[in-house]
C-alpha cells in the first residue's frame, strides 16, 4: 500500500509542489477508479494500467 501512496503523490504533485483541486482534477478523476482497483484486487499492475486508461480516457473526452 505504501507503493500506491507514492504514486499517487507523485502524480498530484508532480511539478508544482502546490496542490490544487482545479489543476489535478483530471488526475483525481483517473485516481478514483484506479484506487478502487487497488482495494479490490491489490494487484499493482492492474492499478497501473486501470489509472493509465482511465487518464487517456479522460485527456480524449476533456
């Protein structure tokens, strides 16, 4: 679990060093489902991937 804090982390404060809701909210919308994945399979990769597709997803629609 400690390995998908810090990729998370990484991902929100990647360049910044600021938080900001407004400038990460397409980050935390790919975040949600690849958290969830996290919790229910616990499989690194799975998350990986799940956070990957849905941040393209995202970036196509938005």
């Amino acid at each position: 679990m400690a390995v998908m804090a810090a990729l998370l982390a990484q991902e929100l404060l990647l360049s910044e060093q600021v938080f900001s809701i407004r400038d990460n909210a397409l980050n935390l919308a790919a975040a949600l489902p690849a958290f969830l994945v996290a919790i229910f399979t616990r499989s690194l990769l799975g998350t990986v991937m799940i956070g990957v597709l849905s941040l393209m997803i995202l970036r196509f629609f938005f």
